[in-house]
C-alpha cells in the first residue's frame, strides 16, 4: 500500500509538471507564433507605438465589411481592421483596451447591431483571449463575466484542454505553417459567395438602455481625446429600431439600410465581396472625405 502511494505520488507529480510545461510551450507559441491565427493574436504581435488615422471594431459585419487598404487607396489614410467574427461588446472592449495599450489612433470606429445589449462574454469569441488569461489585466476583465476563470488561470494547461478544437495542437501546427488571410489587408477578409434567396422582412428590436461595456470604451476615448463613431453595418431586407442607437451612443450612424440589392450580400447579415467594396466606399465618402 505504500509503494503504491509513492508511484501514485510520483504519478501525479509527473503529471503536473507535464502540464505546466505544455503550458509554458503552448503559451509561448501563442504569444510569439510564426502567423497570427486570430485578430486577438495579430494585434498582440503587431509592432508597437504605430500611429494609425483610424481603428475599426466590430464583429463579421466589421472583418468582412471594411478594407482598410481600400480606404487608404481612396484617401490615403492609414487604418486597421480589428473587427473578427462572433465579437460582442465585452470582446469589443478587451480589444479596444489592448489597442491603446500599445498603438496610437485618432478615431475610433465601432459596428454595432443586434448585439447591441449583449454585456457578457461571447462563448467562442472569449476564446482567443485564453492564452493571454495569466496576464493580470485580461483575467481581472474575463472573470467579472466567467466564473470558471479562475480555474483557466491557475490550473496548469486547462485553458487549452477546455477549448481544444480552437486552441489545441492543430491550431499550434498551422500557425507555423499557415499565414492569415487578413494580414496583407491590415485586418480585412475578403467575402466569398453571394445570397441567392430572397427572405420577407426580419425585424430586430432593440432595449432602449445603455450597455455598460460600451460605456466604458466611451469614457477612455473621452479621457484619451480620440474621436469616437459608432455605426451600424448593412443588412438585407431587414428592419431595426436604430433610434435606440442613436438616443444612447454618441456620434452614431445607420447603414442598416442602404444595399437593397441582393448580389450586394452573402447572406442578411453580411455583405458580398461586391457589398464589401461599396460599403467601403461609402464608409470613406462619409467619414473621411470632407
């Protein structure tokens, strides 16, 4: 019986000691990878004290929309996309907060929408925050909204055990042998496909309250002196009471309504390759262009 509890012993500490290791080694990857696999990572990788004329938030409805190179053709400004799917306020915030950190803008732009009263985390979009999780600031934000956050910082690789079809060895591997497709765009994805049914009418209502996580990316661009915009982004045939956005958010504009055309879209929500260019356009030709 003591034998055995000596190899138990032995065991488990074996055990920890492996996983504080894959931890380090997965971390390290993470952190210094070959190519960014996700926006939270590139922006973690991108040189820092760069001054941009604009940054722009969101989620899909900002990565697929807006081509900052696009923009910079037509105006000559320097921008970047840090919009990245399933992005909800809270992300939208961490990534805003980890932007100013480290780079410097002038304007800020944020896409708002049906989320719009969403304040808790997004289950997949939280996620490529987690290896950042032991860096005091991101956890003190992560835990106000995850109650198991704890256990992702202090228990050796359980981060990466938890969420390993996003964060496990594949995603390792590709990152030294897979390059994003947004880097050469300064953020922007390209769109692919174009809707091919029509659908009735959709109707989104919104609460008319203020978002608390938005409230706060409003006060540090108060207190940094940087100009900031809130917009919606197109839909497809699809009614939205914007009124709540405009009462509540500062600076706010309403695109919600302006592509009718259906080749314009991929899908209600998001915009076509074609869209993506006109909307880019008109983005330009509305903010900077005088």
């Amino acid at each position: 019986m003591k034998t055995f509890f000596k190899q138990f012993v032995f065991a488990l500490t074996v055990f920890f000691i492996l996983l504080v290791i894959l931890d380090l080694v997965y971390t390290q990857i993470y952190s210094h990878p070959v190519y960014a696999r996700n926006k939270v990572n590139w922006l973690m990788n991108k040189e820092p004290n760069q001054q941009f004329d604009y940054a722009i938030f969101g989620s899909s409805r900002v990565f697929f929309h807006l081509n900052p190179q696009q923009i910079k053709s037509e105006t000559g400004l320097s921008g970047i996309n840090l919009g990245y799917p399933g992005s909800n306020n809270f992300e939208i915030k961490l990534m805003v907060k980890e932007f100013l950190k480290h780079q410097k803008t002038k304007k800020i732009f944020i896409q708002v929408d049906e989320q719009y009263n969403k304040e808790r985390l997004d289950p997949i979009a939280i996620i490529p925050w987690m290896p950042f999780i032991k860096d005091d600031y991101i956890y003190n934000e992560i835990k106000t909204v995850d109650s198991a956050a704890v256990y992702k910082k202090y228990i050796p690789f359980y981060r990466y055990m938890v969420y390993d079809s996003k964060l496990g060895f594949r995603e390792i591997m590709m990152s030294f042998i897979n390059a994003n497709k947004f880097d050469s765009t300064n953020g922007f994805a390209v769109p692919s496909g174009i809707m091919q049914k029509r659908r009735e009418l959709s109707t989104i209502k919104l609460e008319n309250k203020k978002n608390n996580q938005l409230q706060i990316i409003i006060d540090i661009c108060k207190k940094e002196n940087i100009d900031l915009f809130f917009f919606t982004a197109p839909y497809y045939n699809t009614s939205i009471n914007t009124e709540v956005l405009k009462e509540q958010l500062p600076n706010y504009r309403d695109f919600s309504g302006v592509f009718r055309e259906m080749d314009y879209f991929g899908d209600p929500s998001h915009l076509s390759k074609k869209g993506a260019e006109a909307f880019t356009s008109l983005f330009s030709n509305t903010y900077f262009k005088n």
